[in-house]
C-alpha cells in the first residue's frame, strides 16, 4: 500500500521545505497569505515519479487532493475570504496544468 507512505513523503519535503523558504521570505501583512510557490505541487510530482500509468495518476489526483486541502485549512486559519482566498489556494497548491508523464 503505496498511499501512506506517499502521503509521509509528501508531508516531509513540505515539513524541510517550508522553514528555510519562511526564513529567506521577508515578513507580509498579517491579513496576507505567504505561500510557498508550488512546493506541494513538486511534492506530489516527486512523490509519483516511480509510478507508472493508471496508478501514477491516481496517486497524484489523491495528493493534489490533500495538498488543496490543507491549503485552504492554512487559508481559513489566516482567516482569507473572497477572491483572495481563491487565489491563495492556487498560488500555494502551485499550477493546476497538465501533469507530465
């Protein structure tokens, strides 16, 4: 069972990740969302890119998944509403385009 252990590795890079961006990025307004350009997008890619076909697909639909989720929990936690929500989800998930095979 692939799933967990996906999921384990996608959180990790974000978990390594995140600190040393958050300590180059120079400091926002506290209504603003400071995101991480598409760093749980490249997770999800790195996290599948031993998978093949049908399951290569599955396992990146069900990580962009979680990824959406939990940016939209960090966007409710800063409390961003409207159209600035929207556009926080996005630029923290990264590009939703087409996921190279």
């Amino acid at each position: 069972m692939k799933l967990p252990s996906t999921a384990i590795a996608a959180s990790l890079v974000c978990l390594i990740v995140a600190p040393v961006l958050a300590q180059t990025t120079p400091a926002a307004a506290p209504t603003a969302t400071v995101p991480v350009p598409a760093t749980k997008r490249m997770a999800c890619l790195s996290s599948t890119q031993s998978l093949k076909g049908q399951d290569k697909r599955d396992q990146m639909q069900l990580c962009m998944a979680q990824a959406r989720l939990d940016c939209l929990k960090q966007a409710i936690d800063q409390k961003v509403v409207g159209e600035a929500r929207k556009s926080a989800i996005k630029t923290c998930v990264g590009s939703d385009g087409p996921e190279p095979q």
